[in-house]
C-alpha cells in the first residue's frame, strides 16, 4: 500500500496516521554503537535478528556498512510499502562533545560524546527523494545533552513539508517522561525560529500519574515502548500494552496509542551494552502472524472504547529496528541469505486493518 501524500499529515484530514521508532545503530565496527549492535547480533542464538542489509560472514558473524543513500532508500521503500507514513527518530545531538567534557566518563557508562554517530539515518532520510512519501518527526532523548545548533537545525526540519504534523503543529516526543524545561524550550520556538508551535507528547514507561500534578504543559503521552518481564506468552504483552494505554488516561492529556511489535532484550542480556540494562528473566517469544494481528484487534477495541481520551486517528508503533529489544518490522536475513518479510507482512496486515476498522 503505497501512501503518496503522508507529509500533508496535519491531522485535519483525519486520515489514520502510523508513525513507527526508529532507532538505526546498523554502523560499522569502527563505531561505538555499531561495535556493540553487531556483537550483539552475532550470536548465533538471535541469527533470525539480523537485518536484511547486514554482511556475513564465513564464521556467521555479520558486518555493516555505512548506508548509502540508494541502500537507505531501499529501506523506505519497505516501509512505505507496509503503509508506514513517518518514522519517529531518536534524535540525538550532531555535535562531537569531546570525551574528556561528559561528565559521568569515570563512570564508563556515558555515551554523550557518541550520540553524533546516531544521526545518519535521519540525515539520510532528510535528503532522500522519497521524503515526501514518509515523513519523519523526532524523540528528543532527554538525560542527553543538546545544544543551541541542535534546536535551531530542529526548528528548520520542522518548517519542511516532510516534517510530521498534528493540525498543523510538528510532532516531537520526549523520551524523559514530563520534563517541564524541554516542553519550556520547545513552547519558545515559535518566537526563536518562526515555527509553528510543537505538538509534545512526553513519554511514560509504565510509571503512574503523581497525584495532584498537572501535565497539561504538554498535549499527549505515549510510550517508546511496552517492556514485559516474567513471562514466555505474547498474550501477556498485549495485554501489558493495553493496560499500559489504559493507565496514561490519568495522565488528563490525550493518548497516542502506542503498538509495540515485541520485547525480547536477550541479545543485550547475554551482551550488555553499557548504556542500559536489563534483569535475566523469561519475556515473551517473537511475535508471529496471529500475534501481531491479534494486537491490532485488541488495540482497536480500546481505541475505538476511548475515543474521548486519544489523539485522533493516530498509532504509534514499537519498532522499526530494534533487533536487540525484539521490537522489528524492517526485513531480516532468511536461512538461505534472502530476505525475510515475515515482521514487515505482518504489520502490513495490521495497518489494512486499522485503516479498514478505525
């Protein structure tokens, strides 16, 4: 299902708009979190993990290369095949902090000066001839650092045509949780840049409202994603997921709900990262057909229960390409060094529902 106008999503429309994760650390070896997604991925364990642009070799450990833009297109393609009509990015810092500056390095476990290396997709979905054919907002990722370049390159993305928008506000999430100084600065943009004034929505991994807060600074919340720890049934997750969209109501902001497509952190439990953790404990086995598509049936009960509580006519999905938490639709590497559709086919199958349903 090819969708041709996706940037004109300002919501008025109300059209159902998808809006997936993307977050892209398919970077060579050389690179700080290309080293570890590829140590990662390796492992013989999660060989059905690694994605279809990935080298092998002989020994079974892969490799990847810097995306050209030809290659990157590709990989729009797919996306806007499986109906797909912005992808959300971490959107990290582009500036090099020199090392000895990030405080917290004694520590070993502060990436700050790294985070430029997370950019590249972005970039190249920004200069690429399909991005008026899916468009692109941002995560700002809170606990990072981020410069006065960085805000202002972030208000001209959001002037562009290609830039995701709510009724004609840019969308940008915060993955932080509610964090006053953030929504402060971006409430500024219209006065900094000549911007429209941004649609937040501020992520909440579980946690509940506070009692007696007021969270109307913002205009929605949502998720990154939906972890689901103690249990081997995707049952479980989906029903972790609606209870998850369920609690945000508290919140008194609309939610965006939020899809996920599995969590399955393994290959950073058997390979941390020094970034994150996660406990050793059983999570649910990798979605399948009528998982996914029984997701998108319960998810559609809910929206269509609490249509009152929602941003309108949007789904917010868990993930592109995040291989390592077990969150993927991009294709993956088949058995026999082909191509493995059977993630993407499934949240196609997903989006013609909801599109048909909704």
């Amino acid at each position: 299902m090819l969708h041709t106008d996706v940037c004109s999503g300002d919501g008025s429309g109300r059209a159902l708009r998808i809006g997936v994760i993307n977050w892209d650390c398919a970077l060579p070896e050389d690179t700080y979190f290309g080293r570890y997604a590829i140590r990662s991925l390796s492992d013989p364990v999660y060989k059905d993990r690694i994605p279809y642009y990935a080298d092998m070799s002989g020994d079974g450990r892969i490799a990847f290369r810097r995306k050209t833009q030809e290659e990157f297109d590709r990989e729009l393609s797919y996306a806007i095949g499986a109906g797909i009509d912005y992808f959300a990015y971490t959107w990290y810092t582009d500036e090099k902090i020199p090392a000895d500056s990030v405080v917290g390095r004694e520590q070993g476990n502060c990436v700050d000066d790294k985070l430029w290396e997370l950019g590249w997709a972005r970039q190249l979905h920004m200069k690429s001839a399909l991005r008026n054919k899916i468009g692109l907002c941002a995560i700002l990722v809170c606990m990072h650092a981020y410069f006065d370049s960085d805000f202002c390159k972030l208000a001209e993305a959001m002037k562009q045509p290609y830039y995701e928008k709510v009724d004609g506000r840019p969308l940008v999430c915060l993955f932080g949780g509610y964090r006053r100084d953030y929504i402060e600065r971006l409430r500024r943009f219209p006065e900094e840049f000549g911007c429209a004034d941004p649609y937040i929505v501020f992520f909440n991994h579980g946690k509940g409202a506070l009692p007696g807060e007021d969270y109307s600074a913002a205009d929605a919340v949502s998720s990154y994603g939906c972890g689901c720890e103690n249990t081997k049934d995707f049952s479980d997750l989906i029903a972790r997921e609606i209870s998850n969209n369920e609690k945000r109501k508290d919140f008194g902001v609309p939610v965006l709900p939020q899809f996920t497509m599995g969590w399955n952190p393994m290959p950073r439990v058997d390979n941390p990262v020094p970034w994150t953790s996660y406990p050793r404990t059983d999570y649910p086995h990798p979605a399948e057909s009528q998982d996914v598509r029984a997701e998108a049936e319960a998810l559609a009960g809910w929206i269509d229960s609490n249509r009152d509580h929602i941003v309108p006519d949007r789904i917010h999905a868990f993930a592109w390409n995040e291989f390592e938490e077990g969150g993927y639709i991009c294709p993956t590497k088949a058995p026999d060094g082909g191509i493995c559709t059977s993630h993407l086919d499934s949240f196609a199958d997903a989006v013609r529902f909801w599109r048909k349903t909704l």
